[in-house]
C-alpha cells in the first residue's frame, strides 16, 4: 500500500504541516512493513459476488459549508468512478446516510459533538445528486457509525450471496471504519483508497493503515476497478 496524499481532501485547519507530512507518512510505511513481518496486513482477495457501498455522501458530509462538512470532492469524484463501474459489473450497490430523527432520545456520545441542526435541516442528509441513485440501489439510513448496526445490511448480502464489500465514502476514522469492522468477520472487504476520506489528514492516514493491517484490503482505486470489470457479467443487480 502506497501513501499518496489525496490533493485538497479534508479540511484545510485539519491537515497536516507541510513539513510533518513527508516524515509522517514515511513513518506508517515503515510501521506496515513491521507488521507485516509479524503477520499481519495478509490480503483478502476479491471473492466472485461483490457488492458496493457507499458511505454517506450526503450534504451534511461533502459541502464546506455545512457544519460538518469538509472539502470532500476527490473522494466523491472517486466514488463516482467507482460506482460507474459496479454499475457497469451489474453489482449490488448500497449507499447511507444518517437516520436523522430530533425526536430519538439522546445517547452519552451525542454529547461529543453538539450538532447545529434547525427545524428542516433533514435535507442535509440527502445524498449527493450526482450520485443518483437508480432502481434496485437501496439506500440505509442509520443511526450509528456502523453501516451494520441497527440496520439490516448483514441479512441483504446473505440474501445476495455476496461473498466481498467495497467500501466508499466518509469518514475514514468513523463510519468507513466501523462499517468494515462489522463486516469483515462475514464479507472480504476492499477499500479503494482514493474513493474514502475523512476530514482530518493525520486520522485518515492511521485509520486507513489499521484497516489495511486488520480488517480488508486497501487498494488502488484503477486495481480495484480492473477487478471489478473482470467479473463475468449479471442480468440485474439483484
């Protein structure tokens, strides 16, 4: 796994210092190769009924200027190649957002961060209009980090046969993270590199290496793509 830092992505109070960055990343490389020599980083592999998700690219995630928004346009324009080519593959596709509902009773961790939603502000957790969602591609509104919990996302790729996930989207120390917790006891998972983000550089990078360590395999987005379109076609994505 390389460390190319994705141009622009994030935002720009929480990136790292130029002069920090080089070293850094040369760091987690060095750690890679370390665990690697105790074991650990062994890849997955593609298995032969993949399935894509992605992972709450919704206003409330991509625009600058909502409250948690960051600079998040090259890991949507990855995403869209990406789900141009599973959609192309014929593969199931899955996307979140989160279940926003004032009425919920709060939990202890909501006090770690105070949202600043008004009456109406349910929009923001519309996904992004490029994406465009089609028949057939189910959309998940959750109430936690995990794509998994609370949902039933397990049961529909067992339904499906799926065997790999492909996870996408944001952010890389949250949700991206604990969708392939849950999932990688039951599902190969692959994330393309490119196409997940998080707004924080320094998280990004250590998250994405502890998930390339642990959980599934993280890859270039074309190496991913090429995998993709070498599956023998389908008739439908379900």
């Amino acid at each position: 796994m390389t460390h190319e830092r994705q141009s622009h992505c994030g935002s720009a109070d929480l990136r790292l210092p130029d002069d920090l960055r080089t070293p850094l990343l040369a760091h987690l490389a060095e750690l890679r190769k370390r665990y690697l020599a105790r074991g650990w980083a062994g890849r997955v592999g593609f298995g032969k009924r993949p399935a894509l998700i992605v992972i709450d690219l919704a206003v409330f995630w991509t625009q600058p200027r909502a409250q948690i928004g960051t600079e998040a346009e090259p890991v949507l324009q990855a995403t869209l190649r990406m789900l141009d080519a599973a959609r192309n593959a014929k593969i199931p596709v899955f996307f979140t957002t989160y279940a926003y509902d004032p009425s919920d009773p709060p939990s202890p961790q909501n006090k770690k961060l105070q949202l600043k939603l008004q009456p109406g502000d349910e929009r923001l957790f519309e996904l992004d209009p490029r994406l465009a969602p089609r028949l057939g591609e189910k959309l998940i509104r959750k109430r936690y980090a995990s794509a998994f919990k609370g949902t039933n996302l397990h049961e529909m790729l067992a339904s499906l046969g799926i065997d790999t996930l492909i996870v996408t989207g944001i952010s890389t120390s949250h949700c991206v993270y604990a969708t392939c917790r849950d999932a990688t006891d039951s599902v190969r998972v692959i994330v393309p590199r490119e196409a997940v983000g998080e707004r924080c550089e320094i998280m990004h990078e250590v998250n994405l290496l502890d998930i390339d360590i642990d959980l599934g395999d993280v890859m270039p987005l074309d190496d991913v793509i090429v995998a993709v379109q070498g599956l023998e076609p389908r008739t439908a994505n379900y």
